[in-house]
C-alpha cells in the first residue's frame, strides 16, 4: 500500500462504524490468500477484517477522503501490504479490478450508502442537522453539486427526483416552494433547504418537528442520490460485480433504503434464474439488538447475499 500521506486536516476518529461487520465476515468465509473486493472500502472496517484473516484486499472508494482516511491509517492495519486502494467508481468495478489483478476473486461486498465522517462532517453538506454548503458530492471531482440541482432544475424535475428518490408524497409543494423561493433568494445551504421544506410542510397547520424532520431527511436522501447517481451506478455494478467472482465466490450486499433493497433483491433472481448461483439469503439478513444499542445507525441495514456456482 502506498506510504504517501494524505493531508487530512479532519478528525480522523469515527470515521464510520462498520455494520453486519460478524454477518458479512462469517458469510463471505474469507480464506488466507485469497482475493476479495470491498467495492465501498469508506472507513475500512469490513476491509481490516478480511486483512486480518489473510484475505488479499482491493478497496474501492469515490471519496477522496475515505482513501486517504486508510491511507494514512496503514501502520495501524494488520497484513496492509495485501491491501490496494483506488479510488473510483464502483461502476467501474471490472476495469477497475482487472487492471489490479483481481479479475477472479473469492468475495465482494458492497456496503452502500454514506458514511459516518460523511454525514457528519459539515462541510460536505449531506445532513440537514448540519449546517453546510448544499454539496452531496460522494466524488468531490462530480461537476454537480446538490444546489446546482436546486438552482436549474424545472418545478416537474425537482418534483421526479423527490418522488422517485425520496418517496416523498408531499414533493409538489416542496417543489413549489423551492421555485417560488429561489426567485427572492437563492438556496444555497443545507439550513436554507431546510427551512424552505419546512415552510412547504408546514403551510396551514402546525406540524410537528419530528415530522418535519422526516420529510427534510427524504428530500436530503432524494438529493443525495441524484446527485451521486447512485442507484444507477449500483444497477450497473452488480452484474459486473457477478462476473468477477469464482467459483463459490460470494458477493454481499448491505443496503439502507428500500430502493436499494429493490435493486439488489431484483439482481439476485435474475442471477438465480440464469442459473449462474444460489441466493444465501433469502430473507436479508438484518442487525441483532446488541449491534443496534450500539450503533442506532444500523437500524435499517440490510444484508443480501449470493452465491455463484457457474463460472
Ligand atoms: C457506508 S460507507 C462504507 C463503510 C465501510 N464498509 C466501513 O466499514 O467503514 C459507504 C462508502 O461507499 C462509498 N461509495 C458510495 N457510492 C460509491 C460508488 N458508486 N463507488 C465507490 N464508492 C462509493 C462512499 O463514499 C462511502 O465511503
């Protein structure tokens, strides 16, 4: 692994807490020396683990952070010298991989989604609890950010987006504020956002903050997906992701939203009819209590896993 340092200046403590970390373990059954692909390598945690256990690993990431995060954690990663970082694209993930030498590997897992540092950290502009640019960006090198969309976007295109992505059955009256807004003022952070949706809610009665919360977080994770253009990238990653594994070879998936769900849960019959392998799970497998006292975040994962037996 690289021995360059990044230049982080952000506190590099809880940068993410793994999730289904013993289920994806015990499921993709890692063998010493064999290759795998953490297609989301974010704060590393499924990633160490697999290190740990003699796995050759092929960590992927679009954030710049994330890569440079374990980067500079390298003295502190048990076996790092059978890990290679890229950051990319995990649509990519067959160039990505062949041109690493893993273009027949053991495991996969993808754990999709934001992380922890993410979310978290203010400047990127993901969470409307934090006041922040209106960013969204996963790949600081994508040309769009969240208030570009907010800006250009037509009244009909806010609204696509806030239904498709958000599932949000009041997206016409945020998008009609949001237009109406923008004419006076342009909507620039995560607060100005924020108090535009609340305004759209609110009108002609008094909600509650709870339940303006949850359509702020719905326009928030709408946002955020067309942003990063997330569910496309995961449609095109999956069958690549097929393609990559031997024989045996597993590919797990944890989601956390039902429209990520969908995708991955359609894939994996498609495979199964193909005959190209079996489904593992055929219930996701979700956390146990104790990973929810300790991290409430887990609440909505989900774990899908297959299993190819064709090459
Ligand atoms: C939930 S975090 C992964 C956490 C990691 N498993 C851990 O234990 O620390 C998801 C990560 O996936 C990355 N990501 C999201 N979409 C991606 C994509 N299309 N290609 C590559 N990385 C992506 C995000 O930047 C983020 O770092």
């Amino acid at each position: 692994m690289s021995t360059i340092k990044s230049e982080l200046s952000f506190d590099m403590d809880n940068f993410h807490t793994p999730v289904l970390l013993k289920e994806v373990i015990e499921n993709l059954r890692i063998e010493k020396d064999k290759k795998y692909i953490d297609a989301t390598i974010g704060g590393g945690g499924h990633a160490v683990e697999i290190l740990k256990l003699g796995g050759k690993v092929l960590g992927i990431d679009v954030d710049r952070e994330a890569i440079g995060y374990i980067k500079d954690q390298e003295l502190n990663i048990k076996n790092s010298k059978n890990l290679i970082l890229v950051k990319g694209n995990f649509r990519d993930i067959d160039e990505i991989a062949k041109s690493k030498g893993f273009d027949k590997v053991a495991g996969i897992i993808f754990d999709l989604g934001a992380s922890s540092h993410q979310l978290e950290r203010q400047e990127r502009g993901f969470s409307f609890q934090k006041e922040g640019p209106l960013d969204m960006r996963m790949d600081q090198e994508l040309a769009v950010r969240a208030l570009d969309l907010i800006k250009i976007l037509t009244k009909r295109e806010l609204y696509e987006i806030f239904t498709k992505f958000g599932e949000e059955n009041r997206a016409w009256a945020i998008s009609e504020r949001i237009v109406s807004s923008r004419k006076m003022k342009p909507i620039k952070t995560t607060k100005d956002l924020t108090l535009v949706v609340g305004e759209a809610f609110g009108i002609g009665g008094s909600r509650s903050n709870f339940a303006k919360a949850q359509v702020a977080k719905r326009v928030f994770q709408a946002l955020r997906i067309a942003v990063n253009d997330e569910l496309d990238a995961l449609e095109q990653a999956l069958p690549k992701a097929i393609s990559l594994l031997e024989k045996n070879g597993k590919l797990a998936v944890i989601s956390f939203h039902s429209l990520e769900d969908r995708i991955v849960k359609k894939e994996f019959i498609k495979y199964k009819e193909k005959k190209l392998g079996v489904i593992i799970t055929e219930k996701p497998i979700i956390p146990e209590d104790h990973e929810l006292k300790k991290n409430w975040k887990a609440r909505s994962a989900k774990l899908r896993i297959f299993e190819k037996s064709l090459i």
